[in-house]
C-alpha cells in the first residue's frame, strides 16, 4: 500500500463539520464563477481577435474606406480616404464636372535611421496642410483651410513669403516659384533651405 493510499484510508472516517463544509462550498462556487468569468474572458478576446485580425485583412488588402471632409481648393469638400497598413492613401472627390482621384503615401525615417510608413493620422495632417496650385492661366494660388489666395504678383526673385492660418494655426510659407514651398509655425524660412 503506497502512502497515498494509507493516508486516505487513515482519514475517510473523518468528517467535517457543517461549518467546514459550507465554507468548502463557497469556495467551489467562486471558483466556478471565476473559471466561468475566464472563459468569458477569454471568449471575448477570441472574438475580438478574430474581428481585429479580419479589419487587418480588411487593411492589407483593399485597405479601409470612409468618407470624410477636407478643405479642397479653400472648400469643404467630402472626400472618399482609403488608407492601408503601408502608408499608401488613396483620395477620390467631385470637382467640376468629374471625380478627381489622387493617391500618395510616405515613410518616416526614426533617429536611428530606420523607416516606417506614415500613419493615417500623419496622412491626414498632411492633406491638411497649406498646398500651392500652378494654374494653366499663369497664376499661382496657396490654400489653408478656407483660405485662398492668388500669390502670382507677391514673387520677388522666384520668392514668395506668405502668411496664412486656419483660424487656430498660423503659418509662415515661403515659396520658391516651381521649386517646392516649406512652412514653420515659428519665421519664414530661407529659400536657401530648398537646395
């Protein structure tokens, strides 16, 4: 007979006492309400897993769609975004008598040199960032938010400097006549910045 044996042989005739075994049963029904509560726990996680793991399927393969509204050419215009994982966007819209469809995207680069896709919250801010136009009759146009004005006769030298703000941000452009514009929250930048 193995120890085992010996001892339960040694303590079935033992009984406890009534307050023994209500407590005993307590502790069975917390430990069922817990394992129970686990497994719903761990049903839930599952589920949202599966949905999550599904939106992720969603974003890798055709990426996720919604409308939203951008300040379009110094309007608020109502834009279909579609953004996927790799930082690539894809924006359709009305303008005049078409759909006018662009498609962009981007890395950051870290401090130590190493490269991300941009986020769809950094996309965003971008596409509301002040923007030049080089219309086909000659002039040239900057945009911010509901801002819009004509810059053709500002250039001195190929150099505009402009003011702009959206009512809560304002910005100093300077902008080199088909050579790229920058923005600073802060001065005007030199258009030496640009070489």
């Amino acid at each position: 007979m193995t120890n085992k044996e010996k001892y339960k042989q040694a303590f079935s005739a033992l009984h406890p006492s009534g307050e023994i075994s209500l407590e005993v049963e307590t502790m069975m029904l917390k430990n069922k309400k817990s394992r129970f509560r686990t497994a719903m726990a761990a049903a839930a996680a599952c589920l949202l897993l599966a949905g999550g793991s599904g939106a992720a399927y969603a974003a890798n393969v055709g990426g996720i769609q919604r409308t939203l509204q951008l300040w379009i050419d110094g309007d608020v215009t109502n834009v279909n975004f579609e953004y996927n994982a790799d930082g690539i966007y894809t924006l359709s819209y009305p303008k005049e008598d078409s759909v006018q469809t662009e498609h962009g995207g981007g890395v950051a680069i870290g401090e130590d040199g190493s490269e991300r896709p941009l986020t769809e919250h950094e996309i965003l801010e971008e596409l509301n960032s002040p923007k030049v136009e080089y219309k086909d009759d000659g002039t040239v146009w900057v945009y911010y938010g509901e801002q819009k004005m004509e810059i053709t006769d500002r250039f001195q030298d190929d150099v505009c400097y402009v003011k702009v703000s959206d009512g809560e941000k304002t910005l100093y452009m300077t902008v080199k006549y088909q050579n790229g514009w920058c923005t600073s929250p802060y001065k005007y930048e030199s258009p030496d910045a640009f070489n």
